[in-house]
C-alpha cells in the first residue's frame, strides 16, 4: 500500500511536471511565431516590390526606346531630314507605352532627348538618347524602406538613320 501511494505521488507529480512543460512549450511555439511571421512578411513583400519595381523598370525601358526608335526617323529627305521635337516624342510614343502597362505619365521626370555622338562607336556615330527617371514608392514593412521612393532612371540612344554628309551632329 505505501508503494502504490508512492507510486500516485509520483504520478501525480509527473503529469503535473508534463502539463508545465506542455505549457512552457505553447509559450515557446508563441514566441518562435511573433519572430517568424514578421520577418516571413516582409521578405514575401519586399520580394513582391523588389519584382514590380524591376517591371517597372522594363516598362520605362521599353518606352524610352519606343520615343528613341521614333526620335532617330527623320520626318522627310525634302525637308531637311529634321527629327521631331522632344515634346511630341514623350507625348506620342513614350506615354501611351507607360499608359499601358499602368503608369502615370505625369511622373516622369528628367526627361531628355539628346542629339549626339553616341558612345562606344567606331566610326563616330550620331544618334539620339532618350534619358528620364519614374519615382516608385516601396511600401514594405518593418523596414526603413516602408513609404520610401526610389527613382529608377532609363536611357536609350539609337543611331540617326541619315547621318548628314558634313560629318556634324546637330
């Protein structure tokens, strides 16, 4: 009889002794989820942001060379062979591509259309170069970068199609 109490004391101490620990073990599994979920979350949506603005990216890229291909065409051989204003160049052609995939046009900034010796040719070659930045705004949190705007930048040269026969690039 003095055995079988020591034995439910033992018992009885034991299952108390699982129950703590099952406890202290919730406890642990809570803190190990308050660590992971927000790190987990910010690497989801950091990669979510780190890809759109790289789509973004592509996008501008894709439109400074659609304005390029147009801006390098000369209008007319009777005319002078003229290349079109840097005005309708954005509006026609840069635009409509950032319209299309989502962006606002009225962002762009620092745009330019240039007239010059492109680099890294030889012979010297005239093109033109189309350069503007489009302002992304990163919203990811627990981060420094959370509401923050980096401004990614673009440009593009292309050859003028009828260089003219003086040499010069104006």
């Amino acid at each position: 009889m003095l055995i079988s109490r020591r034995l439910q004391a033992l018992l009885r101490n034991r299952s108390r002794l699982l129950r703590r620990l099952r406890l202290e073990d919730a406890a642990s599994q809570v803190m190990e989820f308050a660590i992971v979920v927000p790190v987990s979350a910010t690497l989801m949506v950091g990669t979510f942001w780190i890809g759109r603005t790289f789509s973004i990216y592509h996008t501008i890229t894709r439109a400074a060379r659609e304005g390029t291909k147009y801006a390098v065409l000369t209008n007319c051989a009777s005319c002078g062979n003229v290349l079109p204003l840097s005005s309708d160049v954005q509006t026609n052609y840069v635009n409509p591509v950032l319209t299309s995939a989502g962006l606002d046009p009225s962002k762009v900034r620092n745009y330019g259309q240039t007239k010059r010796w492109l680099e890294n040719t030889n012979p010297q070659q005239c093109g033109v170069m189309v350069k503007f930045t489009y302002p992304v705004q990163l919203n990811i949190p627990f981060t420094t970068w959370n509401a923050s705007t980096i401004n990614v930048s673009t440009s593009v040269q292309m050859r003028v199609e009828n260089q003219s026969a003086d040499g010069s690039c104006q």
